[in-house]
C-alpha cells in the first residue's frame, strides 16, 4: 500500500565499496512540490521521519514527509484606546 508522500529505504544488498548502504525513494504530491517551492527560497528542505519496518522481504526504513508546523500564535487584541473623558480635573 502506498501513502502520499512517502516512500522506503532498503539495505543495498549488493553493496560495494563507496555504495549506499541503503537505498530506495519517495513520493511527494505534485501539490506538495508547487507549495514548497513558493514557501521556501532557492534551497528546499524536505523534513523525512522514518520508521524500522520488517516485511515480506526483510527489514526496511518507512519514510514520509514531516508535515508538522507550529500553530502561529494568533495576534493579540491591541488594548483599547484610553480616554481622558472620565478623569475629574
């Protein structure tokens, strides 16, 4: 089953000098790409989170595109105006 924007990695089982001791892939969403090119500037930063997985052909690393940002904190009501209409002298 595949999940959007996500992907695996693998042990290179036909390592050899200077090979990856993984390999494998993944997905992004053609929506997610067009939204990290117009958030970000000339570097894109993909954050990955991983999982250790077994399945039906040994171990492997799950990955999927971290998705998690910070609530931006909502701006506080400015105070209101003070008036002088209420002071006695």
């Amino acid at each position: 089953m595949s999940y959007p924007n996500s992907g695996r990695l693998s042990p290179n089982q036909y390592k050899k000098d200077k090979q990856p001791d993984h390999k494998g892939s993944i997905t992004l969403e053609r929506s997610l790409v067009k939204q990290l090119l117009e958030e970000q500037g000339d570097e894109i930063t993909i954050k990955l989170s991983g999982w250790n997985r077994s399945g039906q052909y040994g171990d492997f690393i799950s990955l999927a595109y971290d998705s998690y940002k910070k609530k931006e904190e909502a701006p506080s009501k400015p105070a209101p105006p003070i008036s002088d209409e209420d002071i006695p002298f």
